[in-house]
C-alpha cells in the first residue's frame, strides 16, 4: 500500500521559468515576487537580467506556481508588465527558499 502511495504523488513539484518583459527594473519587482512566493510556500530565485528583464525561477506544485504566475503578470503598482515568457519543466536543482539571486 505504502509503495502505490509514492508512486501516486497528486502534487508533483513542477518548476516555471518565466522571463517578464516590461518596466520591472528599479520598481521592486524582486522584492514583490519574494514577497508573494514565500507564503505559496514555493522555493526558488528571481534576479534582474541585463537585458532590463526580470528572470524568475520558482518550485512548487502546479496550483501554487500558477498563482505565482498571475501576480508576476501584474506586478507592483509601479511596474508595467508587457509580457511574460514562461516555460514549464522538470525542477532542475534542488533550491531551498526563495530569494533574489544577484
């Protein structure tokens, strides 16, 4: 019972990789996404890119990412948010937390 248990998983942990497009730079936007991510109880990183985009790499179930994933589309008040890029896979390394990376 115990092995069909662990092989039913109904939460897998999922990770998306998302690239936000717009005014996200010098407005708080990685400060806002730890801000929410944490609570979610997601693990992961979000750092500037030196393209003036804001790269974003969270861990967690489906139903927590994709609540990520809606407040990365709207972001802080002072943020304008023209697009987000996203691609969903396989966790890549274990991360523990959530952090700005630099």
């Amino acid at each position: 019972m115990m092995e069909a248990m662990s092989q039913n998983n109904p939460n897998p942990k999922e990770e998306l990789y998302a690239v936000v497009v717009g005014l996200v730079q010098g407005v708080g936007f990685r400060y806002f996404v730890v801000e929410k991510a944490l609570p979610l109880g997601l693990h992961g990183y979000v750092r500037n890119d030196s393209s003036g985009d804001v790269e974003v790499v969270a861990q967690g179930t489906r139903p927590a990412l994709e609540r990520l994933l809606a407040l990365l589309r709207q972001g802080p008040s002072a943020a304008q948010v023209q697009d987000v890029r996203v691609t969903w896979r396989e966790p890549t390394e274990h991360i523990n937390g959530f952090h700005v990376r630099w």
